[in-house]
C-alpha cells in the first residue's frame, strides 16, 4: 500500500513541476509579447510624427527633428534585431524618446504639442530648466535655455548623465553626449554640471530646475546612477503597460 501512495505522491510531483514549467512558458511568452507590441506602438507614432511633421526655417526645430529621426531609425533597427523582453524594451524607450524631441518641436513651432508622453527614466528628478543660464568653462560660453532659441538649437528632455541629473531644456551644444560616452568626468564635464546646475558654483544659481539640484542628487544617490546615461531610473509612468523602472541609461 506504501508503495501505491508514494507513486501517486510521485505523479503528483511530476504532474506540478509540469504544470508550473508550462505557467512560466506562456508568462514569459505573454510578457514577450506585451514588450514587442508596446515598442511597436510607440515606434509606429513616432515614424507618423517624423514623417508628418514638415520643419520650418528655425534651427532649433530642425535639429530637434533630426534628433527625433534618429531615434525613429534606431528604434527600428533595434525592433528588427530584439529576440527578448529587455531589448523590445530597450527598442521602445528610444522611440519614445524620440517623440520628447517630436514633442519639444511642436511646441517650438507654436503647435499643440499632443498629448502627455509616460516620463522616462530619471526624466521627473532632473526637473525642467526654468530661466537663463549662461555659463563660460574653460574659456568657452555654453547656454542654456527654457525655450528654444536661435543660440539654444538642441533639446534634451531631461534625465541622468553620468549619475548626475540633467534638466529638460534648450542648450547651445549638445555637451551630454560626450559625457554619456565618457562619463562625467571626461574633460571639463564635471565643470560644466557645476556651472550650469550646482547653487555655488559662479555666483548663485540661476534659473535652476523644478525639482532642484540637490533633490536630483539624492534621487541619484538613492538609486544607484553611478554610470548611468540621460534617463536613468524614474520609470514612475506605465507607458501603457510599458515598464521602464529597468532602465538605467540611455
């Protein structure tokens, strides 16, 4: 009789180990799934958006365009080459990153910018530049503004860089790209962060941003950005079911 019980016990094992090997096959496929179809939904808006939205003679709107476009580009490549979660994520973080820059030159133009976008990564803790910002490292003028100018061409929507917070705004270069290759400490980096975003650096701080230089520093601190790229770690939107809490750079 023993021998009958410990067979049932036996196919009983069997019969769950199956079972739940089965469960996390078509959990894992459903939530593939879902990240393939998210990245394609804010890939596809993004390509309307480029393809729809004519650019006028201002610079700013066009280099926020070219942006844009080049995200759309890397989206699809990634898109075409993912095979996991993680990368359609990855694929649909960039484009939704280029509809920031769609968004930034709508609202350049004059137009509606359309509706809300989910805040990426890190994006809501950098906060938004709220006045002029002239600064001078190293012998040369960097700027940066709340709008766009004709001495401000290029956009960033706000994140970390190099675990350090970078405010939503108009600048005169795009200097954060370096310092996501480099870290930031490449050269002159860290003096740039200092002078565009730290209260005692030069005289005061002017213009700031939302959340405040010292709020995006403990944000930093708290979740670990020490490497990270222009948006790490906020994920506090769903995106429609797109999670980005993973993310920790560009």
């Amino acid at each position: 009789m023993g021998w009958v019980i410990g067979g049932v016990l036996v196919v009983l094992v069997i019969g769950l180990v199956v079972w739940w090997q089965r469960s996390s096959r078509q959990r894992a496929e459903q939530k593939l799934a879902d990240a393939r179809a998210d990245a394609q939904r804010w890939y596809e808006r993004l390509g309307g958006q480029v393809m729809n939205l004519s650019a006028n003679d201002d610079t700013a709107v066009k280099q926020a365009l070219v942006d844009a476009g080049e995200r759309y580009n890397a989206s699809g490549s990634q898109l075409e080459q993912a095979k996991t979660t993680r990368q359609f994520e990855l694929a649909g973080h960039t484009a939704l990153e280029g509809l920031y820059y769609v968004r930034a030159a709508r609202t350049a133009m004059g137009l509606d910018p359309g509706p809300d976008l989910p805040p990426m990564p890190g994006q809501q803790a950098a906060g938004a530049l709220t006045g002029d910002k002239d600064v001078t490292v190293e012998g040369r003028e960097y700027r940066a503004r709340p709008q766009a100018s004709d001495d401000t061409p290029y956009y960033y929507p706000g994140g970390m860089v190099g675990g350090r917070p970078v405010p939503s705004g108009w600048y005169s270069e795009p200097w954060w790209k370096t310092a996501l290759v480099a870290g930031a400490a490449g050269v002159g980096t860290m003096l740039l962060f200092d002078a565009f975003f730290s209260p005692g650096f030069g005289g005061g701080f002017d213009g700031g941003y939302d959340n405040g230089f010292a709020d995006g520093m403990q944000y930093a601190d708290n979740n670990d950005f020490g490497g990270g790229g222009d948006g790490g770690g906020d994920g506090g939107g769903d995106g429609g079911g797109f999670d980005f809490g993973d993310f920790g750079g560009d």
